[in-house]
C-alpha cells in the first residue's frame, strides 16, 4: 500500500495537537516535593513570581 499524504487540515491538527501537549505540560502545577521539581529560571517559576509579588502588593 502506498504512502497517503496528509491533507493540509490533517498536518495542522497534528501540529496544533503537538503544540498543545507540550504546552499543557509546561502550564501544569507541579506539587511540592514532587519527582519533577520546576526549575527556578523556568519562565512558569518567574511568572508565579511576579504574580505572588502583585497579589501581596494588592492585598496592603
């Protein structure tokens, strides 16, 4: 049986769906004490960050 090219809809989902994945692994919350401890220089870690300081700062 021959080789199919996928369609030019087909080759975006399959790229979008990728990109998703990666993504969402990135974007989850990671647990204390957690096997796969987020990196401080992650950019997830420096936008926490950020946010903790903007929350404290709205909260005085």
């Amino acid at each position: 049986m021959g080789v199919t090219r996928l369609k030019r809809k087909d080759r975006k989902n399959k790229t979008t769906s990728r990109l998703e994945v990666q993504w969402l692994k990135l974007a989850r919350n990671v647990e204390t004490g957690s096997r796969s401890l987020q990196s401080p220089k992650s950019q997830v870690s420096l936008n926490n960050a950020v946010l903790a300081k903007l929350e404290l700062a709205a909260k005085n």
